[in-house]
C-alpha cells in the first residue's frame, strides 16, 4: 500500500475506533451511574414462597348433569388448654354439629393438647363456628371431591382420596387435566429495590363432559341391579355403546360403592370390571366367528354343514351344549340354537391363520384405547404361542379357552351392529378448559368385516332373538342379539354346570342400530343360562333405552305402516 | 506483479490468547445462568462442543490464504443470500427455535460472509469508490437487499449489525463523507420506518427512552436487567452467587452481560469491556499492518463486527443503547454464533501470519487497477463497460 492511503486507513480507523470508545464510554457511564443508586439487597430465604391450590375441574354427564365437583370442607379441631368455657363450648358445637354435647363434652375434656373433633365440616357449619370468636377451636379448610350422585356410574368415574390422589376411572386417566396446574409467588425487587412478589396464579382443572347419559346411566343400573338381585349373581356388568361414534353411554359394575365414603367390604369392588378384568365370552363369541367367516368368504348366508354332535379337533371332542346331534343345519341355526360342532366346523373351515387374523381385526388382545384408568388387553393365545393348541380353534370359535373384556366384547358385536365398521370407544366428549373448548371426535379404527358380512350375521341375530322373544324382545322393535354361557373353571381344574358366566349382547334398532349393549351376570346361582339370566336385563334396558332417546316403532321409522 | 507474500508462524498472540480467555469464561458464565435449570450441563456440554467446532474453524481459517477466501467470495456470498431466502421460507425455524439451540442460525454465517464479500468488492475499487454509480449506490442496493431479508425474519439487532459493520467498512476503504453522511441519514429513516413498523421494536425504543413505562411487558427486561447490574456493586457476589439472573430473559444468551455484572460486579464488565478492547485493537493494528488491501479491509471488517456486537449487547444491557437480542461474542451460548465469531477471530489470525517484503508490499499499490479476478468478484454491465473504456 502507498504511504497517503496508509495514512488514510490509519485515519479513518482511528475515527472508527474513536467511535467505539464513545459507546464504551456510554455503557461504562451507565454502569457507573448504577453504582450511585442505593444497593439493591438480597432477596429473604425462599421458603417465603407459597403455592396457590387450583380448583380441580368438575365432570359432568353428556347434558351437562354434575357428576364430580371439588369443594373446601373444614377439618375441625380444639386445643382444650384454650377453651374457656368448655361446657357452653360444647352444648354449641352440637347444635351445629348434630352430635349428642356429651360425647363433644368427654372429648374436650380429654388430657391432650390437640383434639380432632370432625373432620369435613361443610362451610357453613365452619362459618357459624368461627363466628363465635371462641378460642381454641380451629377450623382448617381442605379442598374434597364430591360426587352428588353417590354411586351412579362410579365404575367409569373412579374417585379421588382426602390426601388428593385420584384413583380408578377418569378420574384417575385424566389426572393431569383434572388437576390443573398449582399457581405460586416468589419474592423480587421493583426498581426502586423494594421487596415485591411476583404471582402466578393457579391454573384450574379442566372440565370433562361425558358420552354418559345420567338418565340411561341409571336404567342400566336399576336393570342390572334387579338382574343381579334375582339370580343371586356374585357379579353384574352392564355396557351400552352407541355402535356409530363409539360413545359409551353407559358403564355399570354391581357391586358397586359410594365414592364419597368409600366404605367396602373388599377393595377389588374398586376394579372395573368392565374394562380391566376378562372374562371367558361363550357363545356371544360365535357372532365374531360367524361374520368372520362370512367375510373371508369360507362361507356364505345359505351354507348348511352337517351336525354329527361331536367333531374331532387336535384329539380333543367337541360337543354341543345340549350333547345332541342335528344333521344338516343351516348358519342361521348354528347362531340360533348356539352349536359349538357348528362354529368349531366353520374355525375349521376358515383354518387357524385367518381366523386369528379376523380376531387381531377385533382387536382382541389389544386394548381397545378407551380414556378410563387400567383397561386390560385380555388374553387369546395365539398359534405360535407354545400354549396354544390346535383344539383352540375349535374352542375360541365359541368363546371358551380365551379371555376378553366386557368392553372388548361390546366394541366388536357394535363394529358389527355399525355395518363393519369399528369405532374407538371413549367416554370423555369434550373438554372445557375456561373458554376453551376441545370436542372429542368419533375415531375410525377400522372396517373391520365388510358391510355385507355385518348385514347378514345382523338378520341372523335378529332371528336367533326372535325365537326367545318374550325374554329378550321389545314389541314393535327388531333386535339383534345372541346370549352367552360359559364354563366357570373351578380352582381344582373342573368344570361345575352350576358356575356359569351368564351373558347376552345386542342392539336395536336391527337395521339402523342406536344402542348396543352387553351384560354379563358372573355365577349366577337361580339361572344359569346366558339368555335366561341376562336376557331379562338386556330386555329391560332395550326397553327403556328406546322410549328415553324417543325412536319411534320400525313400523313408523320405515313408513309400512 | 505479484505480490510476495510469506506466511510466517509469528500469529497475533495476544489476540489468540484474549480469545482463548473470553471462551473459557462464557462456558463458566453459561454454567452459572442456567445453574438453576434441569437443562443445564446440557447447555454447558453443547456449548463446550461448539467451542471445540469453533476452534477448528479458528484454525482453519487462520491456516488458508486469504486469497482463497476472496476468490470464493461471490458463491460465499450466494449461499448467504440463498440460506436467508430459504430461512425465510421454512418459516423462521432459525429465530424462533434459536433458544433451543437445536437449528442453525444463518444469520450469524452471513455476517461474516458479507465481510468477507464487501472486502472483495471494495479492494480492487480503489479511488472509484467516490464514485456515485460505483460506490455508494451498488453498496446501498448490496446492503438493503441483504438486510431487508434478515429484517424480514425478523431480527432487527443482526441487521443493525451487518449494516453498521459494512458501513464502517466502506469508510475504512475510502468512500466520500458526505456521500457517507448522507446514506447514514437514510439509513436512520430507515430505521426509524422499521422501530414504528415493527411493533416489539417500537416498545424497546419507547422503553429505552423511559424504562418505567410499560414495567410488566417490554421494560420488565430491563427492569430486571438494572436491578441484576445493581446488585452487583463494584465487585459482586461472587460467581454463582447470583439471585436476579433467574429472572432474567435468556441470561445464556442476550442477557449474559448482567450475570456477569451481578456475580463480578462493576470491577468484572469493566475487565470484559477491557479484553474486547484489545481485541479489537489488535484486530486495527492487524487491519493496518495487513499484507494487501483485500486482507486489511477483511481484517478491518471482523474487528468491528466483533466490536459492534460486543457493544450493542453490552450497551443495550446497561440501558446505553435500546435492548436488542444480540449475543456477546465468544461469551454467549449459542454454537452458529460461537463458531462464526471464532472463525472471525481465525481470519484475524491469519492476516496476522503474512508478512510481504516492504518494497514489493509498495508495489501491489499500483495492482489496484488490475484486473486481477475482479470480474468474478461482481459483475455488472456497467462496469464491463468501463473496463473496456479504460482499456481503449
């Protein structure tokens, strides 16, 4: 470079520079301007920092009915040494308490520093204590759920304990939502340098709308409850899906609980049965065979096979229920009289790789993804598990030898009710989250059996209900339906004719289906048979199910008057 | 003629050094920002990372010729233009998933590319540089196409940067003052279109003129930041001791200057302040001493990018200048801008290396004028004209 534009660059970079000093100089004069304002002091310890409870969201039914609410109670509680007047202290306490002022009276005369006297006194009955001004009575507010319809669909609701741990249901499944999020404070300086608190506050619990109907919820439960009582089962679950989105509109388990008080004879009243425990189906399993096959195209609507009473399978005999033989007979008879040769001759048509596909199409093994705590996948043996044997071909055709949740079960017969198609049960239809609001939409899983298949195992069903229609029928109705009796395996490995599963799943109405519902009696002891125990309980719901939604009579719906 | 350049193993030690220093203590001072955070070895380990990548790229860049560099200066640039446009279209992951570390941010690549670009462009200019049509107007359009893409990402504070830095460097190389002045004032009305466009921009400004304004939204940063600095005093509460940098936004990045001002106190910034003071002095004397006019103008370049950067995070964390998400370089996490501002350090480095025989030196003066790769360096229409008017 020459030596003038040497001195140039030297020039204008000492200008640059020059440049950069002065905002130096700026930030410098700054900080030292800081150094002139009075220190700023440490912020206090911070367990001065507080947490601030949300309010957990509410549940309400499909039409906005309360289910669970969260509300402040008062534990209530005295330090004796503090009570002036222990005898007028005590004569108030049980007027506001309804308890005998004898009883308050021996316990606040107790030797002790601390007394509880009751817990989960209600606000108003805490408001009127502490008016009073008294010295030594406490009243210490708790946050408790409340569910204003005792026991109604506490099977699906699950509860949530004093200490705040949600247990069971959705409850429990929707914990997260439920609960909100904690707000909370913690200490700062304002610019001055004064101690301020910054607040976040707390962030409420989202409010959850069911599918479930209160209305529906409770005819499920009256009818179970009576078909519970009248055959002396040891067990009673009732579940009704609408078969096009579904929305489970109702979910019940017998014997049930209150979920304010909890009071049980045993905690495995707490499971629902309904969705994580298995049970053996029986014949309302033939349903799944039979679609199934028709599907595959092993057999069609006017197939016969011939019924000898006993086939071979894997070195194993298969029998039908009644031990008889009925020479050719017609799928419509095999539905209808519930012929194990039959759907053991139809698995073995269609041979053990579809058959288990169909059943994997069902999704039994699988969990169905419904929105409540603790669903079980059952349990079905597939070929290539070392346990399976080629007889439970034969045997799982019929329901025996596999295991399968109520709600497995009704989700199936409703993907068959549906014309193939199989929909994702759920319970929860919309969250409200302030004003946010989040609807729940219907999920496909899949066609699962083509419409045509569904269509005719449906005007099977119809039949095989027809012929005990003074059990299961409601006039002016057509219902599709097929009962279910299974053997109960006793501990000792053998099989008592009077330990039965009772079951019988259906819907109406046949062509166009807006229900569709599974009851299962486990052990009932005065009726043993799927459709003479359960069918009533079926019958009753359908009933009732019909005229509460308001669907007019097939001969009105269809205009053949 | 050619130019007999040597490149010798005596670097700028100091520099390297200063560097080297500034590193280490922004990994400590990341460490101590995000003490409180789940994340934080993470961030430390990352940043870690990126600093042994950024040396790499130190030594790299201060080993290859600067030749080089300027014979790869038109696609260096195309790729700067071309990842902006592109950022542009993938809908701003680079400024808003910046915090996550996770994307790179090209915005911090094209910075230096554009120095090393505008250095290509103005050496072979010469005294046309005065020249309207040849310098300030091709240096204005240059300059508000590259900017308009990093405003319209949005990051005000990279573009005032970039703007700043080619402007300082189109002074350096010659241009006319009042040409100057002039695009300077522009520039201000363009800018100030911008503050009252862009609406967080206009809240910054509006806060810098009254900080207790808007306390909740806007001021409540530098709010937070004062009361961190304050804190501090003249020597601090010592590192890691800091209360305030946990109510700082991104005390690991834009606002690191006031943890160090909190822990270290006034006595710490003045010291900082003090190292990118030799830095860039360093990076001037390099600058001065280079071999060519390309490399002086590439070293003048870095320096002031490097101070720029340095003093607008510094400035606009103690409220001197309206608060801009700017990082403070080799000392802010963040690996594009870890890596890219060591890699300029790298290019200081290596014009330190070459040393040219004073008589030859003399000579490449008169080289100016050479067609010596000019053409691949920016072509217009224009200009080949007037190369073949000179040449008749």
């Amino acid at each position: 470079m020459n030596s003038a534009r040497q001195a140039q660059l030297y020039r204008r970079m000492l200008a640059v520079g020059a440049f950069f000093l002065l905002i130096g100089g700026l930030a410098v004069a700054k900080l030292a301007s800081l150094q002139g304002l009075p220190a700023v002091q440490a912020l206090p310890e911070s367990d001065e920092s507080r947490s601030f409870e949300p309010q957990r969201g509410s549940i309400f039914d499909a039409h906005g009915y309360l289910l669970a609410v969260s509300t402040t109670v008062y534990d209530l509680a005295a330090l004796p040494a503090n009570i002036t007047d222990t005898l007028s202290t005590a004569g108030l306490l049980s007027e506001v308490l309804h308890r005998p002022s004898l009883d308050l009276l021996q316990l606040l005369q107790q030797g002790k520093t601390y007394i509880r006297i009751q817990r989960g006194v209600s606000q108003e009955q805490a408001d009127t204590i502490l008016s009073w001004k008294r010295s030594g009575l406490q009243a210490e507010p708790r946050s408790t759920r409340v569910y204003p319809n005792g026991a109604l669909a506490v099977c699906a609701l699950g509860f949530v304990t004093e200490s705040g741990v949600a247990s069971h249901g959705i409850e429990a499944k929707y914990d997260d939502e439920l609960g909100g999020e904690p707000g909370y404070r913690v200490p700062d300086r304002d610019s001055m340098g004064g101690l301020v608190y910054r607040y976040y506050p707390p962030h409420d619990g989202v409010d959850l709308y069911l599918t479930l109907d209160r209305n529906i919820q409770h005819v499920v439960e009256q009818a179970l409850e009576r078909g519970v009582r009248s055959t002396m089962a040891s067990k009673g679950i009732a579940v009704v899906m609408d078969p096009r989105t579904g929305a489970i509109l109702a979910m019940a388990v017998l014997p049930d609980y209150d979920p304010n008080t909890r009071i049980v004879s045993d905690e495995s009243i707490f499971v629902n049965s309904a969705v994580s425990e298995a049970y053996e189906p029986g014949s309302v399993f033939k349903v799944i065979t039979v679609v199934s096959a028709l599907d595959a195209g092993t057999i069609n609507a006017s197939s016969t096979y011939y019924d000898s009473g006993e086939i071979l399978v894997g070195g194993r005999p298969i029998r039908n229920s009644d031990l008889k033989a009925h020479g050719e007979t017609s799928i419509r008879d095999l539905l209808a009289k519930s012929l194990n040769v039959g759907s053991a001759t139809v698995s073995g048509r269609m041979g053990a790789k579809k058959f288990y596909e169909y059943l994997s199409r069902f999704r039994f093994g699988q969990l169905t993804g419904i929105d409540l705590a603790l669903e079980t996948s059952g349990w079905v043996r597939m070929p290539g598990n070392p346990e399976w044997h080629e007889s439970d071909l034969a045997t799982n055709s019929y329901g025996q030898g596999l295991a399968v949740t109520p709600l497995q079960m009704i989700s199936a017969i409703a993907a068959v009710a549906n014309h193939g198609v199989m929909m994702r049960p759920y319970v929860v239809a919309r969250q409200v989250d302030g004003s946010q609001v989040t609807e729940v939409s219907p999920q496909v899983l899949r066609q699962v059996v083509s419409s045509e298949a569904a269509s005719e195992v449906t005007d099977i069903l119809v039949y095989a209900a027809e012929t005990v229609a003074d059990i299961v029928g409601v006039s002016g109705y057509s219902v599709a339906g097929k009962s279910g009796t299974s053997e109960v395996y006793t501990s000792s490995g053998g099989v008592d004719p009077n330990e039965t599963v009772a079951s019988f799943a259906g819907y109406a109405p046949a062509d166009d289906p807006r229900f569709a519902i599974l009851v299962v009696l486990d052990r009932p002891q005065l009726e043993h048979y799927g459709t003479r125990a359960a069918g009533p309980v079926f019958q009753e719901i359908a009933e009732e199910m019909l005229s509460l939604m308001g669907v007019p009579p097939d001969n009105v719906r269809t205009g053949n008057r | 003629m050619i130019a007999r350049r040597k490149a010798t193993k005596s670097l700028d030690y100091p520099l390297m050094l200063s560097v080297v220093v500034l590193v280490i203590f922004g990994i400590m001072m990341i460490f101590s920002a995000t003490f409180t955070w789940k994340t934080s070895t993470t961030f430390v380990l990352k940043q870690v990372a990126f600093a042994v990548v950024g040396f790499g790229a130190m030594a790299f860049m201060s080993l290859i010729d600067q030749h080089i560099l300027r014979r790869w200066a038109l696609p260096i640039m195309g790729i700067c233009v071309v990842a902006l446009v592109g950022v542009l279209f993938m809908g701003g992951g680079g400024t808003s998933s910046w915090v996550s570390g996770a994307s790179v941010q090209p915005t911090e690549f094209v910075k230096l590319g554009f120095i090393i670009y505008m250095a290509a462009w103005l050496a072979p200019q010469g005294g046309r540089i005065r020249d309207i049509t040849y310098g300030l107007i091709p240096f204005a359009v240059l300059l508000g196409v590259v900017c308009g893409l990093i405003v319209l990402e949005p990051d005000v504070g990279a573009a005032v940067l970039i703007a700043g830095t080619a402007l300082a460097m189109f002074f350096i190389a010659g241009a006319d003052i009042k040409q100057l002045l002039f695009s300077i004032l522009l520039g201000a009305a363009v800018l100030y279109i911008l503050v009252s466009a862009l609406p967080y921009a206009g809240d910054r400004v509006r806060v810098f003129i009254d900080p207790s304004s808007d306390p909740l939204r806007t001021g409540y940063q530098i709010q937070r930041i004062l009361t961190a600095l304050r804190s501090g005093g003249m020597f601090g509460r010592g590192l890691g001791n800091g209360e305030f940098k946990q109510m700082l936004p991104l005390p690991h990045t834009d606002a690191i200057f006031p943890v160090i001002g909190e822990e270290l106190g006034m006595v710490g910034c003045l010291v900082v302040l003090g190292v990118y003071g030799l830095i860039v002095w360093r990076g001037m004397k390099i600058s001065i001493n280079a071999p060519d006019v390309f490399s002086s103008l590439l070293a003048a370049g870095v320096s002031c990018w490097i101070a720029l950067q340095a003093l607008v995070h510094i400035a606009g964390n103690t409220a001197a200048l309206p608060y801009t998400g700017v990082t403070l370089p080799f000392v802010s996490y963040g690996g594009s801008s870890l890596i890219m501002t060591l890699a300029g350090a790298g290019v200081l480095l290596g014009v330190s290396r070459v040393k040219v025989d004073k008589q030859v030196a003399a000579s490449t003066t008169f080289a100016f004028g050479r067609r010596n790769r000019r053409t691949r360096v920016s072509r217009t229409g224009r200009r080949r004209g007037m190369e073949a008017h000179r040449r008749r």
